[in-house]
C-alpha cells in the first residue's frame, strides 16, 4: 500500500485553508489543534507547519501541527531548524483505525524528512490520551497531570479531599453563584472574564507571553464556539472568579483564569472548579483536565490533585536529536557563549531543558 507525507505551511493562506479540511474531515475536535488557538496562545502562526502522513486509499491519516524553527545560537543565523509542537496537549493526531505499524511508517518518514532539510532536533508535547506509543524518539516522563474522571455527583463528592468539600461548603454559606457561559457567549461575559484574568496576571506579575488583548479572548470565544465555555463565580452579582474552559467531545480543560483577591476567603476558586465540573457533568463529558503545576509536585499541583486525588497520570513529551554532531557543535557554541556572559559551561547530562543548546541563561 502506498503511503504519502506531505508538508502543508500554515503560515500561507493555501496550508491554512488546507489544515482546516483536514481537520474537519477527520472531525478532530482537540481544542488544542485549532488555528485560532496555535496563533493566540502559541505563539503565532510564523514558521508554523503540518506533516500529513495518508495511505493511498485514506484507511488511515496521521496529521501532526509544529513549529519549524530556524536555529540561531546567540542572535547568530544558522542553516539549521529544529521543530517543536504547539503548547498544550498536541503532537501527532492518529486517525482511529491506525495500526502500530503505521504509526513507525509515519515516524520513519517524518525522521527522513528531517535529516533532508537540515533538521537538528525535535520536542514533542504529546497529549494525554498516549499518542506517545511507537515514537522514535525518547519518551521522557516530565510531570505529573491532574485528568479527572467525572463520576456521578454523590461519588465525585465524597472522592473530593475534606480540605475541598470544607471549602465548598464555606462558599454555599458566603452564598456564591456561577454561570456557565458556552456558544454565543455575550461581550460583558467576555469582558468580565478579562477584567479578572488581567488583574490577575498583573498580581502575579506574569510574564508577557500570557498578557492577551481582549480582542485575542473575543475572537478566539467567537469563532471557535464549541470549544469555549467560561465559568464565573459571582458574590452578589459581583464577578469574583472566572476561568476559560476549552472543550472537547469528551473533556473539558482548565486553561486560563484569575481570582479577585478581595475575595479569596470566600473560597470562590473551589466553587468555581466543582461548578465547572458539574457544568461537564451535564454536558456528559467524560474527564476534566486540570492539568499540572509549574514545578514536579508543587503547591499548584496539589491543590488540584485535592479535586481527584486519584486521577493523576503522566504527562510526556518527545525529545529526538536527528544530527548528533551539529547538535554537539551547537552545544559548544553556545557553552563558550555563556562564558563569556559569566555563566557556567553546559552540562551534556541535564536532561531539564531541550534542546540543549538553546540554553543561553
């Protein structure tokens, strides 16, 4: 059977046309795939690519969205890319008929491509429903995630650590109230929501790659719809709490929010979480994924491991080097460059940070 990779560029009107088809032809419904999303909160569509990899008679299609970066080491060019996946759950989508085998054919040809167009390395985040099997690559294990099953009310309530039902309990007293906006969500929504996530990113002196306009939140609700719910709580009519969900068939994520922190003691960030999975409950969604922590078990991290203290899964991502000795020269040219800046040379062995080269600080 013949099989065939083709490379579409989403940074082009024709790929992005293109990738649209494919998405929708295969009823891929992963938030995360989305175009709108890639450009607002990954970075853009610049350099954006998709490998497509179908058999001859379409029994089965893989489609994998990534950035083809070129690689410059200290502000200097070089002739050389490596390739990175969106942020969040993405890497390669397979269709659902596809076998093992297939999927090493798809590597095997992705691998190929690499090596003839000056490819050094690859970083995959990979999602959590393990379209990390067969990679060809290393699969390494970098945080734990929180993906909650939603389970019946009664059971989901008492599965809830104390310190959680404790907290919900004191909101039903200070008397909170949520809404769940989802399709056609109206503007003051919307602007609700931002006025509390910005006041948020501001608290918490959040870095510039999370302070999006309002016209980015507007548009992205608009045209994607079906993938965007907002929860937020409210004190007396007053919006205290507010988080943007995306959707999925079958999951809802926890993705962006904020909290007023004159209202922390009303513990409106628990009521908020519990409301936003009754919300999926009724939808019949299947989990909520809350997702990790910015450390390896951090305080962020336990705190939403107290809503399914049994539902914590791995999350992975895909570290390849295609051209061992371009790397290991790009390795020592960045090495000579952060001594030069007062830094330490690079250490071959730290698996924190890929590729390793562009650890400049």
């Amino acid at each position: 059977m013949k099989q065939m990779l083709t490379i579409y560029k989403l940074y082009t009107k024709e790929g992005i046309d293109n990738y649209k088809l494919l998405l929708s032809s295969l009823g891929i419904n992963n938030p995360y795939y989305l175009p709108d999303y890639i450009n607002v909160f990954s970075g853009g569509l610049e350099n954006l690519i998709c490998f497509s990899f179908i058999s001859d008679e379409n029994n089965f299609i893989v489609i994998m969205p990534g950035y083809l970066r070129p690689i410059a080491i200290g502000g200097e060019k070089t002739d050389y890319f490596d390739f990175i996946t969106p942020y969040g759950y993405t890497g390669p989508f397979f269709s659902a008929n596809i076998r093992d085998l297939d999927i090493c054919e798809f590597w095997k040809n992705v691998d190929q491509w690499y090596l003839d167009n000056n490819v050094v390395t690859e970083f995959i985040r990979f999602n959590l429903s393990g379209n990390y099997n067969e990679y060809s690559g290393d699969v390494v294990p970098t945080m734990l995630n929180v993906k909650g099953k939603i389970i019946d009310e009664e059971s989901q309530w008492v599965s809830f650590d104390h310190k959680v039902r404790k907290n919900i309990n004191k909101a039903k007293r200070e008397n909170l109230t949520s809404e769940v906006h989802y399709k056609n969500i109206e503007e003051d929504k919307i602007l609700e929501f931002y006025d509390i996530y910005m006041l948020t990113m501001k608290r918490t002196n959040a870095t510039v790659n999370f302070l999006y306009s309002f016209d980015d939140f507007k548009n992205f609700i608009n045209y994607n719809e079906k993938h965007v719910a907002i929860c937020t709580v409210y004190f007396e009519a007053i919006p205290i709490s507010s988080e943007l969900l995306l959707v999925s068939e079958e999951m809802i994520y926890s993705f962006l929010g904020g909290t007023d922190e004159n209202y922390f003691e009303k513990r409106p960030n628990d009521f908020l979480k519990v409301e936003a999975l009754n919300w999926a409950r009724f939808k019949n969604k299947k989990y909520y994924v809350l997702g990790g922590g910015y450390g390896f078990e951090d305080g962020i991290f336990k705190y939403k491991k107290s809503f399914f203290p049994n539902d914590v899964v791995s999350y992975y991502t895909g570290r390849k080097i295609i051209n061992q000795k371009i790397y290991d020269q790009f390795i020592e040219k960045a090495s000579e460059l952060r001594v030069l800046s007062g830094n330490e040379k690079l250490n071959r062995t730290d698996t924190s940070f890929f590729p390793l080269y562009n650890k400049l600080n």
